[in-house]
C-alpha cells in the first residue's frame, strides 16, 4: 500500500516538475511579485491536491469523506 501511494506522488510531482519547466523556459526568471505570488499559490493548491487522499485515508468519520450517514 506504502509503495502504491509513493508511486502515485511521484506521478502527481510529474506535472510540476513539467510545469516549473515551461514556466522558466517561456517565461524567464524575471517577473513581477504579481506573478510570483501566483506561482506560490498555484504550488501550494497543487501540493494540497496531492496530500488530501494520503491525509483523508486516516479518518475514521463519515463526514470527513464529505458524506452523511442517513438513517
């Protein structure tokens, strides 16, 4: 299961190594703060994409699954 999941990350880190790629090698090094914050942001949303399941798997609660038990 370790092994699965560890696989599955660097699969996920793929696209962001492709993507700091194109942004450097179309966009250059200088940039406005502007664009940089961005960057920071869209680093961060994506590295929180990819650490939810691993941090989800370990709750035990229905609704931190996002559904309710009816019933």
């Amino acid at each position: 299961m370790v092994k699965k999941t560890v696989l599955w990350i660097i699969l996920d880190l793929i696209f962001l190594a492709i993507f700091n790629a194109m942004f450097f090698i179309l966009g250059g090094r200088e940039h406005n703060v502007s664009v940089w914050l961005s960057y920071a942001f869209i680093h961060f949303a994506y590295l929180m994409l990819i650490l939810t399941p691993i941090l989800i798997r370990k709750g035990k609660s229905a609704v931190v699954f996002g559904g309710f038990i009816i019933g």
